[in-house]
C-alpha cells in the first residue's frame, strides 16, 4: 500500500485527468491569439464541472504555477490573485 500526499489526492479526483488534459496547457508549436482562447475556454468548461476546483486552484497559487489553466484560471488570472491577497 502507498501513501499519498494531500495533492496526490485531490489531483486523482480532478477533471481533467485523462486525453482531454492536453487542453489545461500550450502547445508546443507557437498558438494564435484566437486558438488560445479557444483552448482555454475549452478547459475552464471542464474545470467548472471539477469537484476538486478550489483546491487545484490553491495549489497552483501556492506553488506559483506560471502555465496552463488550474482551478478555471490561466496565469495571468492567478497571478491577479495572488495581487489581491497581498493587498
């Protein structure tokens, strides 16, 4: 039997495990504007179907997560909050 951490626990109950992850991150290849948003759009709408949204969000403000989408928000909306709560 394994231990798992508190993030191991929560990340094995997320959404967006599965084919449909390549979505919560860029390409590799360079993205237009358009296509970005597309894209994310796609992967806030799984997101906020997400039993575990709140503390995906937390992680990836606490760990400072500077790509994909976490918790329904990309970085420049996490790095807001983060903004926010240092007043």
């Amino acid at each position: 039997m394994t231990t798992q951490t508190l993030e191991e626990v929560w990340q094995a109950r997320a959404a967006c495990r599965g084919p449909q992850a390549a979505v919560f991150f860029p390409p590799t290849h360079a993205e237009r504007k358009e296509e970005k948003q597309a894209r994310e759009t796609r992967a806030k709408a799984i997101c906020s179907t997400c039993v575990v949204r709140r503390d995906c969000l937390e992680y990836a403000i606490r760990i400072r997560e500077p790509h994909g989408i976490w918790g329904g928000m990309n970085e420049v909306e996490r790095k807001q909050v983060l903004e926010r709560r240092a007043g």
